[in-house]
C-alpha cells in the first residue's frame, strides 16, 4: 500500500535562513541510507517537507529500520499519495486506506485536514467533516474523539495529496556533517561506539583512531574494531578509520617508565597523536569513551593528566553514565555483541597490577623525560606509517 516516507524533523525546522543547509544534509543522509535498502528510491524536498518515494518494489520494513537510524529525524511516516481527481475520489482513498489499516474499527478517530494548497474547493474544517461523516458512513462502529483520538487521521492537501495516520518515531538529533568533524579514538571496548555514536547525533562527521600492537593484538583485534567501525558508520555516514602501530611506542613506555603510570602514559600518547591526525583531515575535537571513575585511567586526575596533552576540545559524552547504562545504549545500536569478542587490545596487554589513580601531572611529566632519546622519532614514524580505511555501514559485521 505505502510507496512513500513523509519525513518529519525537529530542530531544523527552527533554523533561520541557513535552514535550507540542514535540510539538503538530511537529504543527503536519507539517501545514503536507503542505499543498503532493496529497492530505488527518490528523496525531495519540497516546501518544508522531505519526501523518500519509491520508484520500485522494496523491503518496507528494512527501509523503516534503515530510515530510524538518520539522525535528523523525529517522524517517519508511511504516506499514501493520490492525485487530485476531486474531493468524491479523495474520500474513496481515505476509506480504503482506513479499512486497510485498521482491521478493528472499534476505535476513536480525528480527521486532521491541511489545506496548504489554497485554491483547493474546500476549507479544512468541511474537508475534515466531511472525510469523517464518510468515515461513519462507511464503517458505524467507528467514534469520533476530538481531544485524545486512537487514530489521528492526516489529511494534506499539496501538489499532491498526502493521507496518512502513522508516525514511527525517529532518533532525531541533527544531520551529519552539519556540525563540523570530529576524532574518535576507537577501542574494542563497549564505551566509545557509543560515545561516537552520540557526538554523531549531534551533526559532527565522525572520523576514528585505532591503536593497534602487533605481534601483542592479533589481526581479529583489528578486525573486530574495523567491524565496530562499520556498526557506527550507518549511523554516522562513511568513515575513515586510522589505525596506527603502536606496538614501539608502548614498549618504550614499558621498559622506560615506572609501572603503576604506563597506562596514563601511553594514554597522553595517544591523544597526541589523535590530536596530529585530526588536524591532518580538519577535526576540530577528539572523542573518547571516557567515564569517571569506572577505571583507574578516568578518575578526575587520570583525566586531568590526559588532558593537559591536547590544544582540541575532547569531547566525554557518556563521561556521567553507569556502566549498565552505556552497555544499554550500546545494544540499542548494535554494537553491543562485537564489543564482547573476546579480542585484546593494546590498552589491556602491558597493565600494572596496582595502576595509579591519583596521578600528580609534574611526576607524570618527568617520567616521560625518560623517552626524550627516542620518542619524537617514534611519533613521527608512527603518523607516517598510518593505515587509512575508508568505511562504509554493512547489515550485519564481519564475523572471524
């Protein structure tokens, strides 16, 4: 029955004049994620509304969950879209539609008309009398509620006409790449899928850092992060993961500086270098999973010693979040079952028994003297060698 998407949004729709930018980047992500969909469809815009109309056969439930993961959207609501051939004839669809979609007419409904074509014969409060009166012609069990209706029954009258009662919610948020880009440093853990997921909510184009350690993580290691990657990327758009070496660096860490601060350390490297490739590719902040207290690395101090590395902003949105809480988000996106694998990564092969929490920055800062003969070779070896991956989203990920 349904061959197109009514498309609703909510900030946009309060944008001034720059408005219309935010509007053809939620376009541009619609089609992009209707691409995985088996069919062909047209995305428009047209005067204030966005429209995803097949031009083919397709997968209407795969098109839904395709559509639920841009953000932007706060409404997607399957449409049946008639010509204006008179009112007679707009009457026979709404009954059609109606009785298709609600097999128990036991129900309250409203009609809801809106006459944004003015030369149209009929204002919207006779349109909506009038639909309803046929409405209880045709099926008597029906009862009309103005106030709190089981079926909200919209009418639009445009250049075609739009009739439909059902709206799926959307994530909502903003449209990606509306909000400048910004780095997120991916593990293979639970925390920063999600926290990349939600700066990504937020318009920001995503591009990712992985730390990878050869012989130490196994290719599975890379595998599983690249496979997270992908999982994000059809929320966020394509993505560009960078996967650094940086087995060297932490084995200097390791023989150079004292135990219980190698996780700190090796930390504060990796923001550097974060920090170096995003300015490469135009970010404008780094992202991380970061929250306080759920490790000995992201208490107040441990965060605070990391910090003071980066000139960016770095950007903690699930820094506030219990553990339970991040791993609900993170199977509510689906990332949740690859985050599990179990694949280790460099941030959990060289750890000290009794990690510090409380680190002091002066302490931290003279042990990392102890690499001043070879670091800044190391660095530079390691930004030039980077691996860039050009990703896109994939239904289900790589399983080793």
């Amino acid at each position: 029955m349904y061959k197109a998407f009514l498309i609703k949004y909510g900030e946009i729709g309060v944008k001034g004049k720059n408005r219309y930018l935010f509007e053809d980047a939620l376009v541009r992500q619609i089609r992009y994620a209707l691409k995985e969909v088996d069919g062909e469809f047209n995305v428009t815009k047209e005067n204030g509304r966005i429209y995803a109309t097949a031009v083919s056969d397709f997968d209407y439930d795969e098109a839904v969950a395709a559509l639920k993961r841009v953000f932007g959207i706060i409404g997607i609501c399957p449409v049946v879209q008639i010509e204006d051939n008179g009112f007679d004839d707009l009457a026979k669809h709404v009954v059609e539609y109606f009785d298709a979609t609600y097999p128990d007419k036991n129900i309250t409904f409203k009609v809801n008309a809106r006459r944004a074509r003015k030369n149209y014969p009929m204002d919207s409060m006779e349109i909506n009398m009038e639909l309803g009166g046929r409405l209880l012609d045709a099926f008597p069990e029906l009862k009309v509620d103005v106030h709190k209706p089981e079926v909200l029954l919209q009418v639009e009258i445009r250049n075609k006409i739009n009739i439909y009662s059902v709206e799926i919610p959307g994530p909502g948020g903003m449209p990606i790449g509306t909000a400048g880009k910004a780095m997120l440093l991916l593990s293979g853990g639970i925390d920063s899928p999600v926290a990349g997921y939600m700066i990504a909510k937020r318009g920001v184009q995503i591009e990712a850092t992985y730390f990878h350690a050869p012989p130490y993580t196994s290719d599975r290691a890379k595998q599983k992060v690249v496979d997270l990657a992908k999982l994000v990327s059809r929320y966020s758009g394509p993505m560009v993961l960078n996967v650094v070496n940086f087995t060297d660096i932490q084995l200097a860490i390791y023989e150079k500086c004292p135990h219980d601060e190698l996780t700190i350390i090796m930390r504060r490297y990796m923001m550097r270098i974060a920090e170096e490739l995003g300015k490469k590719s135009g970010c404008l902040g780094l992202i991380t999973g970061e929250s306080i207290g759920q490790v000995a690395s992201q208490t107040m101090q441990s965060l605070y010693c990391t910090n003071e590395v980066c000139e960016m902003p770095v950007f903690r949105p699930v820094i506030g979040f219990d553990k339970q809480e991040i791993i609900d988000l993170s199977e509510k996106i689906g990332t949740y079952e690859t985050s599990i694998q179990p694949f280790e990564d460099c941030c959990t092969i060289f750890v000290a028994k009794h990690p510090v929490t409380k680190p002091n920055l002066n302490i931290i800062k003279n042990d990392e003297k102890h690499l001043d003969d070879c670091i800044e070779e190391m660095l530079k070896t390691a930004i030039d060698t980077v691996e860039r991956l050009s990703l896109i989203h994939i239904s289900e990920p790589t399983r080793p």
